[in-house]
C-alpha cells in the first residue's frame, strides 16, 4: 500500500476514536492482557495506468484490520467492533475511495489466548502527478 492510500485509512482509524489500542505495523506495542485490541495491516494489490491523462495510476488493495478479543468471550462485541470499523470507511470518496469492507468469520489463535476477526477494507487510489 503506498504512503498516501495508508496516511488516509489510518489517520480515519485513528480520528474515530475507538476506545481500543491499535498496533500498528513496525510500531511498538504491548498487547493487553485480557481486554480487546486492534491490529493493522494493508496489502496493494495493482498499479495500472488509467484513462485520465496526465499520467495517473490506479492502486488497489485492502486496509485490513484485525479485532482482537479474549478467547472464549463470545463473538458478538467482536462483530459490533468490525461494524464500527467498517463504518469509518463507508461512503468515503476522494483520492482514495473505500468501495466495501468484508468482516470474516474469526478464528482463535495459536496460542489460545485471543480470538480473531478481521475486517477487509477494499481501496482504490487515484495516483495524479503534482
């Protein structure tokens, strides 16, 4: 994901407020230890030409965030917390325009302390030249 589709999604993560850390990737963070977190992530899946002139290209990709929860709490408030996510992004159109978000269906970890699920952001980003 380039640095402009990224500072959006995130600085629209962030300015949501949501009463939940947030590790972000290369960051330092401790995970608490029995309380609810988030994790992110983004993946750029293609850079096209487009037919606009000037030479813009087209980015694609997904800003993923995972929600984290204690294992055995139930999924609900987990599903509540993807909702919410998915929210920030709807309806957003500029340079960067979120087109839909996908909750999964959650899984535990490996180690069995967290229950996981994740919320796909889909993004495409219009990269105009100066």
């Amino acid at each position: 994901m380039s640095p402009t589709p990224w500072e959006d999604a995130r600085n629209r993560l962030t300015a949501a407020a949501l009463p939940y850390p947030i590790e972000w990737p290369n960051e330092a963070f401790a995970a608490p230890e029995f309380s609810t977190w988030l994790s992110v992530g983004a993946e750029g899946a293609v850079l096209d030409t487009i037919e606009l002139g000037n030479g813009a290209w087209e980015a694609r990709g997904v800003f993923i965030v995972h929600v984290i929860v204690p294992l055995g709490t139930g999924s609900l408030t987990a599903r509540q917390i993807a909702k919410d996510v998915a929210n920030i992004y709807r309806g957003v159109v500029g340079y960067t325009v979120y087109r839909r978000a996908v909750i999964g269906s959650g899984s535990p970890t490996e180690d069995g302390k967290w229950w996981v699920l994740t919320v796909n952001v889909e993004w495409t980003y219009t990269d105009r030249p100066a």
